[in-house]
C-alpha cells in the first residue's frame, strides 16, 4: 500500500508539473490577424468592433459576460446585485467593489478615482463619446475609498449594468487621459494609440490601420499569465487573406471576421492547419438610411439635421427600397448556414425579437414599383423615377469585403428595377470603422444616401443598444462626429420608449419595450435589416484556451491563450 501510494503521489506530481511549472510568456509569439486594421486603443473614441476588441488586449472593464451571455466579475471582486447588497433597494445606485492589488500595466495601483474618471472621461462636455449610450442616466460616481466605486443614478435603474461593463465602457487611466477631457480627447495621441492597462498585454508599437505590436504585461494580476511573451495584431487586407494565413498556411494563429461564402471558408478549413469557430448573437447586416443630405456643396453642414434628405425623408421611397431586397438569396450566397434573414435590427435574444416586420422576408417588386408610383415618384426615360424634379439617385457605400460588394451588386440590381439608380462606393474598412473625425470616409460621418455594416452589442440586454437611436445620439460637428444614430433619426415617442425602459424591472415589460423600438425603426425604415449574421473566425490548431464569445470582445480571454 505504501509503495501504491507513493506511486501514485508521484503520477499526480507528474500530472500537475506543467500548471506548476507554467510562467508568463513561455509559449513565445502568438499572431492575430483582424483585417479591417485597429485605427486607435481608445474604445471611447471609436465605434468601430475592430477597434474595441483590440483595445480589450489592454484596457478591462469592471465586468465583462462570457461566451454564454453571463455577466461575469473582471476587475471587480463581484457583480453588485440587489441581493448581495451591492445595488440599492430602490435601484438608484450600484456599488462596485475592486479587486484588491490590481496594477496598471506601469506599475501603479488602479483605484477607484480611475473609475470615476473614465465616466468623467466618456461624459465630458464639449467632448464625443462613442460610447455615451453607456452612461445614460449617471449623475454621479463617488469614491468612499480606493477599492469603492458608487455610481448614482438620477432614476430607478433596474438594469444598472451600462457603465463599467463590457468592452464598450472599459476602465482608463485617470493620471494618464487627465488632460485629454472634452474637446482635447482626439488630439491626445500617445494615450489613445498607447494606453496605460490592466489586461494581459500592453503596447510596444502602434500603427495605426497596420499593425499592433504588443508584449505581455509585466503587471498582470495572475503571475502564470499569458502564456505568450509577444503578439502582434496585424490588420489590413481581407477577408480571405486572413483565413487563408491561419487555415491554409498557418502564418497567423487567429484570425477574425472571417465574412466569406460558405463554399470557400469550407475548402480552406479542408487544408487541416485550423478550425472555423463560429456562433449567433446580436450582430446585423443592414443599410442605414440617411436622414439628412450629405450633398458635398452644403460644406461644415452636410449629414446634419440643418439640412433633411431630398427624397429619404419620404418614408414611401425606404418602404420601396425595403421591398425590393431578396434577404434569402443574399443570405444564401453571402454566409449559408452561418446566416439568417431578418427583419429586425434587434434580433436575440429571443425574447427580445419581433415578428411584427416578417413581411420582408418576401421580396415584392412589383409591391415597390406600386409604392412609389402611388407616392408621385415616375419613371422618366432613362427608367428612373423622379418627383418635383428629383431624381432617385443614391451613393450607397460600406467597407471593402468580397461578400459585402456582392450584396451591393444585387441590391443595386433590384433598385434599379423599381426605378433607383445606385452608385456604389467601398472604402477600405480600417478607414470606414475608424472613427477619425478629420475623414470625410468614415461610417458615422455617413457622407452617403444609404450605407452597408453590420453591428451589435455586448451582453444579453439591450437597453443600451436601443438607446442608441435616441434623438442626442445623431453623429454631428458638436460632437465630433461620435454617436450611433447613423441614420439622423430623431422621434420624441422613441427616446420616451428610451427613458421608460431604463426605469422598468420587469423582463417582459422590457422586452415589450425593446421589441416597439425595434418596430418603430423597421417601420419607419431608416434601417433596412438583411441578415443576421453569425460570428466566423479561425484559429490555428496549435493555438488553445479560444472560446469564442458572441457577448463581448472576441479576444476577451486572451490571457488564457496558449500554445498546444
């Protein structure tokens, strides 16, 4: 029995040797490729998904969800509930509790003034903020001492979840953005190409729309990790380049976005080098519909609210447009079975999608054609309609992508069957996401009649998401072109919705709530859904610890990637 045991004792020393032998940075060099290149670390000052999930290798929230959509503590101790305490009874505060010991990548102790200050931060006036949404109904944040963090709300909060949680509204350093407030917030390069973190990795170069090189952080709050001393986060190229350097050639260990037809993500998978991982959330392809003119010769006040569309306004010219799509068939040729047509902008969870708008699943020309001939819009010689010496002519652009100008081909087709005439116009994708509000290409700037993305947002509740049509959320010079209301729409009904839902508790209410926005949009069709979209990436087989998560950053646990 001795001897057994000794054994055995000495199997399980053999079993457990490499956990206790694992250090950070053993496993080498790990390579990433996104090929809509990140254009800047700061999350707050892009609403671009490449940019927020590069960033989320630096800077952390306070809580995050995981693959399964369930909130999970991050940098904080717990998630604050009503019943451990931590929100107040009549849900007008919740109480976060930092890890204690947790460091900045530069060695000095994150406290709770940096939480304060990164609201301070997304809220300050005179800035823009992509990511206000998160902060509706702050009034204040105080902080009783280091590790306490008590953000007070000016109503009921019965989802207190937007500020601190998911990267969209991570933690930034207080001593490094303190001269970056308001209107000073892009002029700060260093700390928005570079910033100061808590997650697995800091920067050791930044290009932007090229390449990020990074190395572990020295300051990490588990010693074992990451597994990877270096990694390097290449942008640029396309989507096919990208699955071809992780599935085919093994060059790159992960790569994202992976938006290519079924027929050709399946026979580079058959080369054995990686494996496709994929899964549903929340995120929709569609075509924003522009409110206002983006005509060139309306100078500093083009895509504004000073100057409403020529013919967009008219809601009988969207329904058409709407009409005349065949979401199937670009569902079919665009991601097979890692895509659904959809009539909503708001389409999981489940509880929270709407089939009031199911008639756009057929396609219906000639209902089109009898739209716009019933609403005055005749077709002149040249096939395209007109109405009071206007014509139905639209720039309808989006992001350089195989798949997305085969949807614009199309689409271009059928409107022009109803009388439309459609140019088209592909901006390379690090531009079009980057959020720079010097350039005149990028998606909130939306100097086009109608645009072509896909979005969607973290977590499982949508309250946020919604918010993001509210009336303040239009994209404008006095904001720095910051905000996610592309379209420019503007109802007082809906932001009322807005406010209601942020006050209401009860998860049917809410999802009644949720699903008449998502009605109101559709049928006002300032946004014209076509196909929700799966997530598709590819890693390496050599590369372990992926989870893919729907929920959040895709690179969210990165720290705990390694090399098998």
């Amino acid at each position: 029995m001795k001897l057994k045991s000794a054994l055995m004792g000495a199997a399980a020393a053999f079993a457990m040797a490499p956990m206790a032998m694992a250090e950070r940075g053993a496993d080498g060099h790990v390579n990433i490729i996104y090929w809509q290149a990140p254009s800047i670390m700061n999350p707050y000052l892009s609403g671009g998904t490449k940019d927020l999930e590069a960033s989320s290798l630096v800077i952390e929230p306070l809580a995050r969800y995981n693959e399964t959509g369930a909130m999970v503590p991050w940098l904080a101790e717990s998630v604050p509930t009503v019943e451990n305490g931590g929100v107040s009874e009549d849900l007008t505060t919740i109480t976060w509790k930092l890890k204690p010991g947790l460091l900045w990548s530069d060695g000095t102790p994150l406290t709770s003034e940096d939480v304060k200050f990164s609201w301070e931060y997304c809220t300050a006036e005179g800035g823009g903020c992509a990511q206000s949404e998160k902060y509706n109904d702050v009034v204040s944040v105080e902080t009783p001492d280091e590790l306490t963090a008590v953000v007070t709300f000016g109503l009921a909060k019965p989802f207190p979840y937007g500020p601190f949680v998911g990267a969209q509204a991570p933690i930034i350093q207080k001593a490094q953005f303190a001269e970056c407030l308001g209107p000073k917030a892009p002029e700060c390069t260093e700390a928005n190409f570079n910033p100061i973190g808590t997650g697995p990795f800091t920067v050791t170069e930044f290009r932007p729309n090229d390449v990020v090189s990074l190395e572990a952080n020295p300051n990490y709050r588990d010693p074992a990790k990451p597994a990877f001393a270096t990694a390097t986060l290449k942008g640029g190229g396309d989507a096919t380049a990208a699955g071809r350097s992780v599935l085919e050639t093994g060059e790159f260990d992960y790569a994202w976005n992976l938006q290519l037809a079924p027929d050709v993500l399946a026979s580079m998978e058959a080369k054995g080098k990686g494996k496709i991982v994929s899964g549903f959330g929340t995120l929709v392809e569609r075509i924003m519909v522009n409110q206002t003119d983006p005509s060139a010769e309306l100078g500093d006040e083009r895509g504004t609210k000073a100057h409403p569309h020529p013919f967009l306004t008219d809601i009988n010219v969207r329904k058409a447009l709407s009409m005349a799509i065949d979401r199937e068939l670009l569902t079919e040729i665009g991601y097979g079975a890692a895509g659904r047509p959809t009539c909503n902008v708001l389409p999981a969870p489940e509880i929270y999608a709407s089939t009031a708008n199911d008639a756009c699943l057929v396609q219906d020309i000639a209902g089109a054609n009898d739209v716009l001939e019933a609403a005055g819009w005749v077709k002149g010689s040249d096939g395209i309609r007109a109405k009071d010496g206007v014509r139905l002519s639209m720039l309808y652009q989006t992001s350089t992508n195989a798949v997305r100008q085969d949807f614009q081909a199309l689409i271009k087709q059928w409107w022009s069957e109803i009388g439309v005439e459609t140019e088209l116009r592909n901006i390379d994708a690090s531009v079009f996401f980057g959020g720079d509000p010097g350039s005149p290409d990028t998606f909130q700037k939306f100097f086009a009649d109608v645009e072509m993305y896909a979005n969607n947002f973290d977590g499982t509740d949508p309250e946020s998401y919604m918010a993001n049509w509210e009336c303040k959320q239009a994209p404008s010079p006095e904001n720095q072109w910051q905000g996610n209301n592309m379209p420019r729409f503007c109802s007082e009904e809906y932001d009322a919705l807005v406010a209601k839902m942020a006050v209401t508790g009860d998860i049917n209410d809410r999802a009644e709530m949720a699903k008449a926005m998502n009605d109101m949009l559709m049928q006002e069709y300032v946004i014209i859904p076509l196909v929700d979209r799966g997530r598709v990436s590819a890693h390496s087989n050599t590369l372990g610890g992926v989870i893919l998560n729907t929920w959040d950053s895709e690179l969210w646990n990165a720290a705990d990637w390694h090399r098998e």
